[in-house]
C-alpha cells in the first residue's frame, strides 16, 4: 500500500461512537497525564511521538493546539530535527523529555538508564511520572487513529 492509498482511504470506523465507553476512558486518561505537566512541553512531546509514529492526525491535531498553546513556527518545524536544532531553540529539559519519549516509542531496547537519568534529572518523581503517563497515552491514540484511518483535520 502506497503513501497516497493511506490518505485517501476512507476511515474505517468511528471509534468514539463504536466504543464510547473506552473512548471516554482514553479521555480521561490523556486528561490525568497531561496534569502538573507544561502544555507546550506535552504538545511537543505529542507531536514528536505521532511524528515516529507516522500518525497524521495526531501530528496535525497536536502541531495546532501546540501553537494554541504559544509554541512558534521555528519550534514546530525543527521538531524532526531537534537533536540537530541550535542551542536554545529547546531547553535542556525539553530535551530530556523529548529524547524519553523517542525511546519509549522504539521500546524494543528499553529506555536506557543514561536517557531516563537525563529526565529524571530534569523532573521530579511526580512530574517524570506523568511525562512517561504522557508518553503511552500519545502512543496508543496514535495506534487508534492509525488503525482506524482518522483523516487529518477533522476532529
């Protein structure tokens, strides 16, 4: 299947009306994660995740609210990239967060202890909790929505 059969599939459920009750759970979910967390740093942190993970509408739903949440042009468009981006274009604590992230998405190898070292040393116990709660979270709604063919842009 080409890129191109992937985007103009239709969608082939309506997960929130199929399964409203595990819907409503992954909303309240994503809510409680979210909690004590900066909202720039989830966004950049969501959109990181459904960028490896090739989920469309997640990056696009997530690329929008992070601009909402005051995030520039410059920040969104380097995400791929960040590793490389200038000094000061990220924090150190973004990151460590971003860099915790990439190695939950690509779980086979663990999270190795010098990059969950490098959050821990950026979050407290209660915050780096919910940044890796933050994590799954973004992880299994972009395998719903990659899995049922959510369309970009329409929420």
């Amino acid at each position: 299947m080409t890129t191109n059969e992937i985007t103009t599939t239709p969608a082939r459920l309506d997960y929130a009306r199929t399964v409203p009750r595990v819907f409503r759970a992954m909303i309240a979910l994503d809510a409680a994660a979210r909690e004590g967390l900066d909202p720039a740093l989830v966004e950049l942190v969501q959109m990181r995740t459904s960028q490896l993970n090739n989920c469309a509408y997640c990056l696009d739903m997530h690329a929008k609210d992070a601009r909402k949440a005051g995030e520039t042009d410059e920040r969104i468009h380097l995400l791929p990239v960040w590793h490389e981006a200038p000094a000061g274009v990220y924090s150190e604590r973004e990151r460590a967060a971003l860099a915790l992230a990439e190695e939950i998405v690509r779980i086979g190898g663990g999270v190795s202890d010098a990059v969950y070292a490098r959050a821990a040393e950026h979050f407290a116990e209660a915050e780096l909790a919910q940044l890796v709660s933050v994590c799954f979270t973004i992880n299994t709604w972009n395998r719903i929505n990659i899995t049922t063919r959510k369309t970009p842009g329409a929420r």
